[in-house]
C-alpha cells in the first residue's frame, strides 16, 4: 500500500466518510475531514498542503485522527522532497505530534 500514490496512509474509505458525515452534523464547531493522498504530500505546494496536514492533525474528527505511524509516513515522504527546505515548519509540527508536544 505504500506505493499506491492515491492511498491515503492507510485510512479506509469507510472511516474517512463517517468522519464527512460526523463533521457535517457537528454545525458549531469546525472539523476536518480530509486526508491528503501521498502523491497530495509528495506534490502539493507549501501553501496547499500545510492547511491539510495541520486541518488532518488538529481538527479532525476522531474517525481520522492519524495515528504516529502515519505522521512519521508523511515526515518521510516530505523530507525527500526536492523542495524539502520549504517544509521544514511542517516537519517540525510533525515531529512535534508524535511526540505528542
């Protein structure tokens, strides 16, 4: 599952529509219920996918909340980046989040 560029770290599609599902009856409160693919974290610019991923680890529903094994997946796949220097901040926060800081 690794290589399938389109998979979203292993989240079951089941889990992210409950997530879509529970963050729309929630009106007052803002979740997130998006998780970006890998090919989404490989490629997507700094400004693009920083809201994702902090959306994925902050504010989302619990049906999505990533676990540490794929947040160290997501810090792997940034820091091979060509453009790696630019997500710096991002990898910090990941750091940060499996340390849970």
């Amino acid at each position: 599952m690794k290589n399938n560029q389109q998979d979203r770290f292993g989240m079951p599609d089941s889990s992210i529509k409950a997530a879509e599902k529970t963050a729309k009856r929630q009106k007052k409160y803002h979740f997130h219920f998006y998780v970006p693919t890998r090919k989404e974290v490989a490629t997507l610019s700094r400004d693009t996918l920083a809201p994702l991923l902090i959306g994925w680890m902050c504010n989302s529903v619990m049906e999505i909340i990533p676990s540490r094994t794929q947040i160290l997946e997501v810090m792997d796949i940034l820091r091979n980046r060509r453009d790696a220097a630019q997500f710096s901040q991002l990898v910090n926060m990941c750091h940060n989040y499996i340390r849970a800081d």
